[in-house]
C-alpha cells in the first residue's frame, strides 16, 4: 500500500516497497503451500534462539557470581544455562521437540490442578463433607 499510495516517497523507495510486498505474497504463497515444513523451520529457529538465550543468561549468570548470595549455586545456574544453549544449538530440532513436550506437561499440569481446586473448592462451598 505504501509502494502505490504513498505521495511523500520518492520513485524507488515506491519500488522498493512494491517489491517487498510481492517477495512478502510469494513467501507466504510457499509457506501456506508447506505448513509442515514452514512448523518445522521456525520450531528450529526458535530452539536456536533459545540456545543463544541460555547461553547468554549463562554467561551472564557467570559475570553476577560476585554480586551473589550463594555463589555454588549461581555457578551451577549458569553452566547448566550455558550446557543447555549449546545442546540447542548442536541439535535444535530435538531441542524444539523437547521444549515443546515441556511446554505441554506444564500446560496439562496447570491444568489438572485448576480442575481439582476448582471440583474441591465446590464441594466444600456447599457443606459436604
């Protein structure tokens, strides 16, 4: 819409954005076309960010240990942030199947105990014992 409405651009930054615009359509195009690998691609891409994450709150975590309460436990933090981002980084798939398998246990577990405050919190509003 910039690229052909757009009266404040010069000639080649329209272009610029008309371009941009069509390679946006064609990626999408493709992306739609294959949702199975486009899942697969940023599945990969996050586990490669979340590797670079780790490894930074790692190093981090390493630089903090003389502002620390107990410096042990803050070494161990940050070496196993920093073993987790390199095994994220070295095999990102398993890493995204395994991030995902955590989210989920976490998500059905949240879950679960909702439910059974929920069911507890009913049965004893209405006096039973």
């Amino acid at each position: 819409a910039i690229g052909v409405f757009s009266r404040r651009l010069g000639t080649w930054p329209r272009i610029g954005y008309l371009l941009l615009g069509l390679v946006f359509l064609v990626f999408s195009g493709v992306a739609f076309a294959n949702l199975k690998a486009t899942a697969a691609t940023l599945g990969v891409l996050l586990a490669i960010l979340v590797g670079i994450a780790w490894i930074m709150e790692g190093v981090v975590g390493l630089t903090m240990i003389g502002d620390a309460r107990s410096k042990i436990w803050t070494i161990v933090y940050a070496l196993v942030s920093v073993a987790a981002g390199i095994v994220m980084l070295t095999s990102p798939l398993w890493g995204a199947t395994v991030l995902w398998m955590l989210m989920a246990s976490v998500f059905w577990t949240m879950l679960t105990i909702r439910n059974t405050t929920n069911t507890l919190r009913k049965k004893y509003a209405h006096g039973a014992t």
